[in-house]
C-alpha cells in the first residue's frame, strides 16, 4: 500500500479540513490507501447522527431538542480506506447518510455544541488508537483547528465553487443546468452555515497547507498530499 519515498514517522496524523466538494475525501482515502494508513471520515459521523435524528423524529432545527439526544447512538466507525464504514446502533447506514434527506439536515444538527462534543470524544479516542499504529488520515471541517490541533501534517483543500458544483452534481448523476445551480448553491449556503458557527467553526487551521484543487486531477491532489507526509512524516 505504501509507495517509495521517505519512511513515515510512527502513528503519524493528517488532518485535513475544507470545504464541501473540494474532494476531501476521495483525496483522503486515496492518500491513506498508498500510505498505508487508517481514514476516518467525520463528515460521516456527522451524516450518521442526524440520520439517528430523523429516525427517531427529533426536530433537526430545535437545537435543545438535538442536544437532548445527542448522547443516544452509538456510533462505529471503520477505518480501511478501502472500505471505510459506519454503523449507528448496529445498523450499516453508509447509503443512507448519502440520501438528500440527510443531506439537508445535516448542517443544523452538526452546530449544536453537544453533538460536536460527543463526536470530539469519539473522533479523539479513533484517532488516538491510530497513534499506536501506523496512523491515521482525517477529514472534516474542524480536524486541524479543533480535534487534532497538534497533527504534524494539516491541510485545507478547497476549490471554485462551479468545479465543486460539477463534481458534486456528477456524484449525484445529474449535471444539466438547473442541477448544477441547485447544488451550487446549496454547497455554498453549507460553507455560510459551517464557517458562521460559534462552535468549531470550518476554518483555516493554524500552520494548515492551503490546497486548491481546481486545476488538478485527483491522482495529482493525491500525490501531492503524499509527498507532503512524506517530507514531514519523515522528520516528525
């Protein structure tokens, strides 16, 4: 799984942040996949207790409703990049947390403080068993500023809101006009959400490589992310 280069320091950590559609975590699993490292994606995290919401019927938008629950699920979350999982309460929701109705409720239940609590717990105690191992890559919106501040290796990936559209809107198999314009703007009203926040706003974290993705491919996102582990892995 590993390529030539450079040895990787032990339980090495990669925290990468950005926005939506910018290809986290195609980049994150690729990059995890030819260093040989785990992938957690707590964007799935995120999906996988606001599904649990909305199937026990809690108002999404009642942030003291959320708050009340928050507690409830439990969450597993698989770490091979090749396969990466997550299961709520026993129950394997990978395609589930993808659907629309998810999707669009997302944004409120991850800004009330006692879910991004019960997840911090969670996404540290992953990413401290990682640290005994190989180590580990992680993608979100808070990984660099907030969960694992003291990564050696911190990246925020971003790129133009009309490549996100696209590459969003071919993820969901519908790239006419309107679609791409629907999913637009709804990508950016997430950054709106995410970067406004008062908890663990989506931010450049300090010392984080900026990485915009517009003009590459991502076979080239992912070089490049491996070559700067690599290079840092190597002295950490």
């Amino acid at each position: 799984m590993t390529t030539p280069g450079a040895p990787l320091a032990h339980g090495l950590v990669l925290a990468v942040d950005g926005t939506s559609g910018s290809g986290k975590s195609s980049t994150c699993r690729g990059a995890a996949e030819r260093l040989g490292l785990a992938y957690l994606d707590t964007g799935a995290q995120f999906r996988a207790v606001t599904w649990w919401m909305l199937e026990h019927g809690v108002d999404v938008h009642d942030p003291d409703a959320v708050a009340a629950r928050a507690g409830e699920p439990t969450l597993v979350s698989g770490t091979d990049p090749l396969n990466p999982t997550i299961h709520v309460d026993g129950v394997d929701v990978a395609v589930e947390i993808r659907t629309q109705r998810v999707t669009d409720a997302v944004s409120p239940v991850s800004t009330v403080p006692a879910v991004r609590a019960r997840l911090l717990e969670l996404q540290r105690q992953i990413i401290a068993e990682a640290r005994e191992g190989a180590g580990i890559v992680v993608e979100g919106r808070d990984i660099g500023s907030v969960v694992a501040p003291d990564a050696p290796v911190k990246l925020y990936l971003t790129a133009d809101p009309e490549a996100r559209a696209a590459r969003r809107a071919a993820e969901q198999g519908s790239a006419d006009a309107a679609a791409l314009a629907a999913t637009r703007a709804s990508l950016l009203d997430r950054d709106r959400i995410d970067s406004g926040r008062a908890t663990a706003p989506l931010t450049l974290a300090e010392g984080a490589v900026h990485l915009d993705t517009t003009p590459f491919s991502l076979d080239e996102v992912v070089a490049q992310v491996v070559a700067l582990a690599e290079a840092v892995g190597a002295g950490a």
